[in-house]
C-alpha cells in the first residue's frame, strides 16, 4: 500500500491505474478507522480492481466550538488497518494541501440540508460537499462508498452527484454495530464507562423502531414518539432530534407512502451520537 500525502501523487497513481484498464473505488473518511470503515474498503475491495482510502480531518465541516481539534486521530492504527485490508492507497493530505490560503469556494447542496443534522450544524454540510466533491475531482473513482449511519449525509451526496453530473456511482454500505447493539463510531472513544452503557439507548430506540414498523405502526410519527419515550427515560441523554423524513428528500412525513428515514441525533454527556434507520415503502 503506498502513503500519498499530496494530490499529484494520488493522480499520478490512478493515472497508472487507468492505463491498465482498472476500476478505481474511494473510500472518505476522517480517519480514526473501525470495523464500520472497514467494511467500506471491503465493500470497494469486492466492486473495484484498485481502492483509494483517504484519512483527511476536514475542518471545513466542524462548527465554532465542536470538536475538530479533539477529534480522534491515529495514523499508525490506521495505516495498519487499511494495509491488512489490501487497500492500494492512503490519502494523507495537510490541509494546506486540500485548501488553498484564499479558497474562496464551496459546493451547497440546498433543501436537503436544512434539517435533522444541518439544523443545529448550518455548515457542517457545505463543509462535507466540499471535500468529498474535491476528493472525486482528484480521484476521479469509478464508485464512492459511504456509510449508511450518516444518513444525511449519503442523500445529500447522490443529490450533489446526481445534480452535477459527475461519473460515479454513489455506494451506501449497511451501518456496522457493536455486540451489544452500538452503532461504530470514532466518537464512541469520548464515552465515559458509564456513559457507554448510557448510549444503548439510541440503539435500542432504533430497534423498538423497526419492531412497531414490522408490526404494521399506523404512521411513522407514532414510531417517533415510542422512540422518544425510550430515550427521555434516560437521564444521561438529551434528544437534538428524533424525526421521521422522506429518505430521498430528507423532508418530514407521516406517511409510508415512500421509504421513511427515522433518524436522531442524541447527546450522551457532552458526546453527540447518531444513529438511524429506514422503512421501505408500503
């Protein structure tokens, strides 16, 4: 696997890719890697000849005040994660190598955004199409592969790629869980012991969820309150949003007219979880 840490490097690497015919797939990611990435690159491995996994904290997408410079970083756990997965390249760019001094432009991606998490983080997705749109532009990848847990985010992406037309295909990969019911996440190392067992909540809530849909709930807002109701018993946790939305729109419904995204965000202490997951159409 070869380290790149700029962006002629990793163009001259497809470059030669291309030249051989193969398929080339692109892995995002902010790096602090778990099993969650894991199966992206998995994914890319099985559907691409040649897999690009880049390890970028885009400060782009974090507000005043969170969490960019806490944000869990590991490059030597990384990099030996990605090698035992067989991926071909590590993308490791500084940020003056993604954005010049003076960048001055950005990729919006309206309506979309305007709820769930782009409410309480009005330009934490301005930030994230942004990168990913430069990431495809160094890259040029046949297929990206994002995770299903960012559901927000991944809808945005197939509008962003649909919207400017570019040439790939846009990937959504099944949200990995820990044993007792926990979605991976790299902010799941902020949890305190207690905190962690606290946490449960959400995916519980998710699974109650999927229980009331299986057993045919009238409308997804009855869904949402039973949903509410799990996680308000909790002391340690305090609701940002629960909400049931269009999973292709992100607009809110009470219907199941069409796949209904049920997704929340919740803090647990201080440390924002999300977690999520959809009702086909009925």
């Amino acid at each position: 696997m070869q380290v790149i840490t700029t962006v002629a490097g990793v163009r001259e690497a497809v470059r030669a890719w291309r030249k051989e015919g193969l398929t080339v797939g692109l892995v995002p990611t902010m790096g602090y890697l778990h099993e969650g990435h894991a199966s992206l690159v998995k994914a890319a491995k099985a559907d691409c000849d040649r897999v690009v996994v880049s390890v970028f904290v885009n400060p782009t997408q974090f507000g005043p005040n969170e969490d960019l410079q806490s944000y869990p970083r590991d490059l030597a756990h990384d990099e030996a994660l990605l090698e035992s997965l067989g991926a071909d390249v590590l993308f490791y760019p500084a940020v003056d190598e993604m954005y010049a001094p003076n960048a001055a432009t950005w990729v919006t991606v309206e309506g979309l955004t305007a709820g769930l998490c782009g409410k309480t983080r009005p330009t934490h997705f301005r930030g994230v199409c942004t990168v990913v749109s430069k990431l495809m532009n160094i890259v040029m990848p046949d297929k990206a592969f994002f995770g299903q847990k960012d559901a927000q985010q991944l809808a945005v992406i197939r509008r962003m790629v649909r919207d400017l037309n570019m040439n790939v295909e846009v990937v959504g990969c099944p949200i990995v869980r820990e044993a007792d019911g926990l979605a991976k996440s790299s902010r799941n190392t902020y949890l305190s012991p207690t905190e962690r067992e606290a946490a449960l909540v959400l995916s519980r809530a998710v699974f109650k969820g999927e229980e009331l849909v299986r057993a045919g709930a009238a409308t997804p807002l009855a869904v949402v309150e039973a949903m509410k109701k799990i996680i308000e018993a909790e002391p340690a946790a305090r609701i940002d949003y629960v909400e049931a939305v269009d999973a292709e729109s992100i607009e809110p419904v009470n219907t199941f007219e069409h796949d209904v995204l049920f997704a929340m965000a919740v803090y647990i202490g201080k440390t924002r979880l999300i977690d999520n997951f959809i009702a086909k159409a009925r």
